[in-house]
C-alpha cells in the first residue's frame, strides 16, 4: 500500500473537516415561520452562511472572471429575506483573488456580472424566465422557492421539520459549467429537471 505523503496528510485532514462543517450546517435546527408567516432571524442568518460556503464547494470556470480581482458578486433578486446578515457574512472575504459583494437587484434585467444569484420567493411566476435569462451563463442560481431545483435553479434551501435542507440540480449546474463538490453533493437530495424543461 502506497505511504501518505506530508502534502496529503493535510488535504485529507481538510476535507474531514469540511465534511464535518457541514454536516453540523445541514443538521442545525433553522427556526420556523412565526405565527405571521414571517420568517425568523437564525433561520436567514444560516442560509447567508449558506451562500458564504457555496463559494467554497462549488468550482467556477476561469472565463467566469473578466480580470483579476474582479469581485466575486453574490445577487439577490426579489424581496430580501437576509436583511444586512448576508452583507456582514461576506465583509473582508475573498474567493480566491475576488473580494466577495453583495447586490441587491429588482429585476433580472439589472443582473449584471453576478457569480452567485439567490431568486426570492417574490419572484415565483418569473423563476423560468429569469433562468432562460442567463443562458446557461456561469451563475449559481440558489433559491428558496418550491419546486424550484425542477425548474431550473441548482441549489434550493427546503425547509422541513423546521431544518433546512439542501435539494440540488447537477445538470443545471454542469450546464452552466459549474462543478459541485462531491461532498456537498452527498449531504443533499439531487433532482432532475422536470421532464420539457
């Protein structure tokens, strides 16, 4: 059997915990909607570190980036759940050489050199419109609505029995050129598209 060498002992070592990250993350009890339907702080303060994380399980191709330090945009279209959680989650952080920012966008014609795009439950009817919009573009379209890793999206946080769960879309996600990593892949439940999509 072939030795470890020093350089794998730590990569190894890494990816254990990693794999333990999340699956403390994906086990953590989300607060559910109160009796007014609103949804409640920890649960919105999980999802941004969520999004945080997904910079480091999910692989952008290098023409995703126009220039070096490019800022790596995290989007959000629709009604803002996160209020500034998800500002304060990404200040002073970095993906690679990319300054992490987030923007805030009212329609999809505004989405601009975005990475990342979190779709708002308010933007239900347009989820497949906003889709078709980027064109397979190297985006990582997360969302929160039902349904929506069928029709489109590659990540959807589903919150059942008050935890959040992760539903993900690889062909989506290939067809955008995006890889996700195999274990963030193993810790969720992987859809297709719905069948004419």
């Amino acid at each position: 059997m072939r030795s470890e060498t020093n350089a794998q002992r730590p990569m190894r070592s890494a990816g254990r915990v990693i794999a333990a990250w999340l699956c403390c993350v994906l086990a953590f009890v989300a607060t559910a909607p109160g009796a007014d339907g609103a949804e409640t702080a920890p649960e919105y303060q999980l999802k941004a570190v969520f999004l945080y994380n997904f910079t480091r399980f999910v692989e952008w191709p290098p023409q995703a980036f126009t220039a070096p330090g490019e800022p790596f945009v995290i989007g959000i279209l629709g009604d803002d759940p996160f209020g500034a959680r998800l500002d304060d989650v990404v200040r002073n952080e970095r993906v690679g050489e990319h300054p992490l920012i987030v923007r805030r966008f009212r329609n999809a014609e505004e989405i601009r050199d975005c990475r990342m795009l979190f779709i708002g439950r308010s933007e239900s009817v347009e989820l497949e419109r906003v889709v078709a919009g980027l064109d397979h573009r190297p985006v990582l379209i997360v969302s929160e609505i039902d349904g929506s890793a069928e029709r489109g999206a590659m990540i959807q946080f589903a919150t059942e029995s008050s935890h959040v769960r992760l539903r993900i879309n690889a062909d989506a996600a290939r067809g955008a050129g995006l890889v996700i990593s195999s274990k963030l892949l193993h810790l969720a439940e992987i859809v297709s598209p719905r069948s004419g999509d």
